[in-house]
C-alpha cells in the first residue's frame, strides 16, 4: 500500500487568530478518528497542495504532528475559499489498520470509446467517484475504466464492470451506469420552405386584394359616371318642356 508522507504542526490559534495562520501561508486544520482526542493543526500551504495532488482522498497518509511518530491518516475533507479556490481548512481522519473505513476512490477514464468516433456519441459520467469499504492497507488511490468497451449507442459501464480487488466492498448498486455513450443531439430543422410558402400566400391574397380593390373603384367610377349623364339628360328633357 503507498503512503505519503507529511508534516504538520499543533495549532493554538482558534476564532478570529486563524486568519493570521492563513496570511501566514499556513492552511488551519484538525485530526480526528475513532478513539482520537481531537487535535488542532496547520500545515504549510505549499508542501499540503503537493501532497494533495499526489495522494487525493484514497491515499493513507503517514501524518507527523511536531516531533511525534508518524499516524495513519486519510484526508477527510477540504474546504476552499468560493472566490479564489484556495484551501482554506482540512479534516485528517486517523485510522485503525485492524478497522474497515468508508471512503470513496477517484475513477479515472482511460481509452477512447468507438462509439464516440463511429456515431458521434455524447459521453455522459453520472459517477467519477466510487463509495468503497475496506482496510486501510487495501486501499487503492483509483479505479481505472476503460472506454474502449464503448462501442455503441446507449451502451453504458456500470459498476459491476469495474475491476477492483476482492478486499475492497463497493457501496453502490452493481446495475448502476458509471459512464454512457448518449447519441448525439439532433438540430431541429427550420421549416424554411413551409414559410417561403406561407409568404407567397400571403402576398398572393395581397395582390388578389389589390386587384378587385382596383376593380371595384373602377366600377364604383363607372357607376357614378352613367348616373351623372342620365340626371344630366333628364333635366334638359324638363327643361325643354317648360
């Protein structure tokens, strides 16, 4: 089983004083477990970032607090600053070697899935990490998972297909999908052509509008025209007979 080593330091500082540990470029931490007074600690920013991207969460860690014998430790929890993404405060969890541990293993996605290059499928991960119980000394620090299984359209890994060593019990469902190969989202199709039509109807009615308007003012005029001529005819006839 690997370990990584790493160096903290007894903290007194609480409330108000641990921001002075944080300008100070050291990260506020405690250490806890079954069986374990609490501790306060910190540990330098940089040498715990190190650590962190070597070991993760599923590494145990041999943790030295001052000058004393190094404990078997796991990191708990980290807490980050929202606005810069720093560490900002950590939980280190002592462990038994003789006691089973609840924690969770990061998977790593390797290989390219075919189905990605011969359909265009969409890869979607509904799990990146894996809720495991064992000993101490049989933890992994990840789970591979090859892709290159993937091979058509909905077909999903799930958590059965992963291969893991018997000394480790998953706390998932085995029929839950670890990773599926989704098809690749359709473009609705504008109806461009039904709106061209639409369009040439419209100015179709339009025209025809147009013309019987026409024809109707046409014959409006025409109308009045003859009426005129005939009162006019009229009125010469009585004008005569006077």
């Amino acid at each position: 089983m690997e370990t990584v080593k790493l160096q903290v330091k007894s903290r007194t500082q609480s409330g108000k004083q641990v921001g002075q540990v944080r300008a100070d470029k050291k990260i506020p931490a405690v250490l806890y477990g079954h069986g374990v007074k609490p501790q306060n600690l910190f540990v330098d920013y940089g040498e715990f970032a190190q650590v962190y991207k070597a070991a993760g969460e599923s590494t145990l860690l041999d943790l030295a607090v001052d000058t004393a014998s190094p404990v078997k430790a796991l990191i708990q929890a980290t807490q980050l600053d929202p606005r810069t993404d720093e560490f900002i405060h950590i939980d280190f969890h002592q462990v038994r070697m003789d006691e089973k541990i609840h924690t969770e293993i990061q998977l790593t996605f390797i290989e390219e899935a075919p189905a990605v290059k011969d359909y265009g499928a969409v890869l979607v991960t509904n799990l990146d990490k894996l809720e495991v119980k064992c000993l101490p000394n049989d933890l992994i620090h990840e789970i591979e998972v090859d892709l290159s299984s993937l091979k058509e359209l909905d077909q999903s890994i799930k958590v059965s297909d992963l291969k893991l060593p018997d000394t480790i019990e998953v706390m998932a469902e085995p029929d839950a999908a670890v990773i599926i190969a989704k098809p690749p989202r359709k473009e609705e199709e504008e109806p461009v052509a039904a709106d061209a039509e639409g369009a040439e109807g419209e100015e179709g009615a339009a025209g025809a509008q147009g013309d019987q308007g026409e024809a109707g003012a046409e014959g409006e005029a025409a109308a009045e025209g003859e009426g005129g001529a005939k009162a006019e005819g009229e009125q010469k006839a009585d004008e005569k007979k006077e």
